[in-house]
C-alpha cells in the first residue's frame, strides 16, 4: 500500500471505487446501489467526525446504521451491504476487488505478519507449487491467530504448553483430516522456525506422531443415473445453464478436478483432434483426455452463446460483470449442489463436493470391467496405487481390474 493509499478520505475512497467498479463492468443498477450504501457511510462518518476509512469504522456502521450483526445469519440483502463495504477494504489497500466475500474479514496480527510472509517466500524458494504454499499459508494462520488470542506478542515466547492447548483447540474445532493437516504445516513450520534461530530447539520434535487417516478424505460415489439426472436437471436454454452443463460434463464424464476446470483456455481444446490438454494444478502431470461430441457440442455451444466477452482465454468465467475466471473452486461447488438439490438427489451422510464426480467416475468405470491401468491414465494419477485408494471399498472388482 502507498502513502497516497494510506492518506485516502472516505469521500477520495469511494470515488476511486466508484471508478473501480465502472471499470470493471458493473451494470448502472449495481453501481447505484453500491453509491447508495457509500453515501450513507459518508454520511455517517461526517456525523461521527470519521475522515478515514478503516474495516473496524465499517462494521460500526453496518451493526449502527444496518443492524447487521456478525454472529448471525445473513440475508442475501445483508450479504450485498457487507461486500460493499468490503469493495472499499480491498481499494484502500491496493486489492483488486475479491469476486466472493464469505464471511465477516479477520485482519492478520500485524506482529508475525513477516515471519508469516518470510515462511511462504521460504516454501517458494523450495520450489513448492503455489495451491501448496497457499494452503500451507492459510493453516499456518490458524496457529497465529490462536498465538495472537493468548496475548503472545512474539515466537520468542512460544512454550511447549502453548502447542499442546493448541492441538486441544483443534481436537475441538477440527474434523481428524484438517487436524492433522494443520499439524503436519505446523511441524514444517517450526523446523522453519528452528532453522532460522527465531524459536528455541526442540519445538518441531514435541509434534511427534500425527495420526491422519487417507481414507477419510475419499469423497463418497453416486450412480450413472443419478449423474445422469444431475445433468438433466441443467436448463441448457439459458446463459447460466450453457455454462454449467459444460462444467459438469467434464468433471462427470472426464472426472477432471475442479481446479482443472477453472484454469483450462481456450488453447487448451484441441477441437480438430478432438482432445483436451493442459497440466494438472495439483500434481504438474500432463494430461490428454479425448472429447466425446456430447462435451464437444456442449462446450461450443457455451463459448459461442453463453460466454460473455471477457479479457483472457480461460474458459468459465463470471456471468456477471466483473468477466473474470471464478475465483475459486468452490464456485464449482455450488453449481454441482444447485443441480443435485434439482434432480433430488440424496447426500445426507455422504459428501457432495465436485470431487464426489471424479471418485463416481472411477467407480462406475470399474462397475464396467475398465482395467485399473486405464482408470488411472484417466483420472491422471502417477501410479495404480493412487487409484486404489479411489476403489478402496470395491475389492472384489479391484482385485480382478488389477
């Protein structure tokens, strides 16, 4: 953030986001109702001598003047006042705009914010892939935040007792898999930390065994026929409904990862060899995967009807303005839980996430006799062994595809 940034009024503030927002091709409704929600902030700024603008001043005036209240449930209503807010969190300090506001911001503790930063260029230095420092970064905050909590205004004063009440806390708030994920991080962390003489010896040795079990992390499976009803349930005649269809088909028929999906181009269809190409976000595998008529036809339907005019060659963007990529896979999400919720079909106990596709995928290839070597080359993994653990509980059919 510069200086000029930092000395921003409210009323200089919302006038670059206004131009922000123009620039970014939001309709004149939208922008209307943004304006309107600024003017009551300014105003209640002027009431309240306020000159500049900070997120702790903006929840104030949402709980004052919007009677929005963190700790509940959000209308949809509330939720568009809240981003708006937030629009003028991410401009005041140099961010574009995010695309999905989820829950009410938690600003990182200022006083291991490099040490936070100095670990990630560490992982990128490693040679780590970004998805992973991404995600290193985001459990590591999680012990920050519980530090900053207790009063510890620096890791100099880090004791054994504070990572055991810790690791209680996570045993609270934590299902078994992300446990032990934070843990693992954190061990990597303090090895780290170690290292570099900002903590004491013998930190990293105290997270002995961790115990994570692979399994539970396996997405459960759903029939041909209800992932044929899913995709029925898709209104095709619509702009939104051209998209979807197209992301379904290949994440059903090609199980390719939601990832994936959100970082394909247009150079990534080969249209007159009929095939799909690009690198797997996870692994950093090449893959090429044929294109049936049915994801061919699908595909230009939606690029040629549906996809708005946007920079860029990536595939699936935003139906509405701002044009960009979705922001992140759990866009993919929702559009799967929106058509299984109209084809009725049941997830109570069973997970329902767009990996949920690619494990019925394997499964149903197997129901068919599909030699495991063929079922791996499709989902990509690096070996049978990574597919195994997709068909755990098909033994009998494992043992003869095998």
């Amino acid at each position: 953030m510069d200086q000029q940034e930092q000395t921003l009024t409210i009323k200089e503030l919302i006038c670059k986001a206004t131009q922000v927002i123009s620039e970014q091709g939001h309709s004149a409704v939208s922008i209307y109702l943004y304006s309107r929600i600024w003017r009551h902030l300014l105003k209640y700024a002027s009431d309240n001598n306020v000159n500049c603008f900070s997120m702790d001043f903006g929840m104030e005036y949402l709980k004052a003047v919007e009677n929005i209240q963190c700790h509940k449930k959000l209308s949809k209503f509330e939720k568009q006042k809240v981003r708006v807010i937030k629009v003028l969190h991410d401009i005041l300090h140099g961010k574009k705009p995010s695309q999905y506001y989820h829950v009410f911001p938690k600003e990182f503790p200022q006083k291991f914010h490099k040490v936070y930063t100095d670990y990630q260029s560490y992982l990128i230095q490693k040679g780590q892939k970004k998805s992973t420092v991404t995600a290193k970064a985001s459990r590591i905050k999680v012990f920050f935040e519980y530090l900053d909590s207790c009063g510890i205004q620096d890791l100099a004063s880090l004791e054994f007792q504070n990572i055991t009440a810790f690791f209680s806390i996570l045993k609270e708030n934590y299902a078994p898999n992300a446990k032990s994920n934070i843990q693992f991080t954190l061990r990597d962390f303090l090895r780290y930390a170690e290292e570099r003489k900002i903590i004491g010896p013998g930190f990293s040795a105290y997270i002995q065994t961790i115990y994570s079990n692979k399994d539970e992390r396996l997405p459960s499976t759903y029939s041909q026929e209800e992932l044929n009803s899913i995709l029925l349930s898709v209104d095709r005649a619509t702009v939104i409904g051209k998209r979807d269809y197209a992301v379904l088909l290949l994440a059903i028929r090609l199980g390719i990862r939601s990832s994936d999906i959100r970082h394909l181009t247009i150079q990534s269809l080969r249209w007159n060899e009929n095939l799909i190409e690009f690198y797997q976000q996870k692994t950093g595998i090449y893959q090429k995967l044929p294109v049936t008529d049915e994801i061919k036809y699908a595909l230009a339907d939606y690029l040629k009807n549906s996809r708005p005019d946007a920079k860029g060659d990536t595939i699936f963007v935003r139906t509405n303005a701002p044009y960009e990529a979705l922001s992140s896979s759990s866009s993919f999400y929702h559009i799967l839980n929106k058509y299984m919720k109209k084809a009725c079909i049941i997830t109570e106990g069973k997970r329902h996430g767009m990996h949920s596709m690619r494990h019925s995928l394997s499964s149903n290839l197997l129901a068919k006799g599909t030699p495991l070597p063929v079922i791996t080359g499709i989902l990509g993994h690096s070996s049978s062994e990574a597919t195994k653990r997709y068909l755990w509980m098909d033994v009998e059919k494992l043992r003869i595809a095998a």
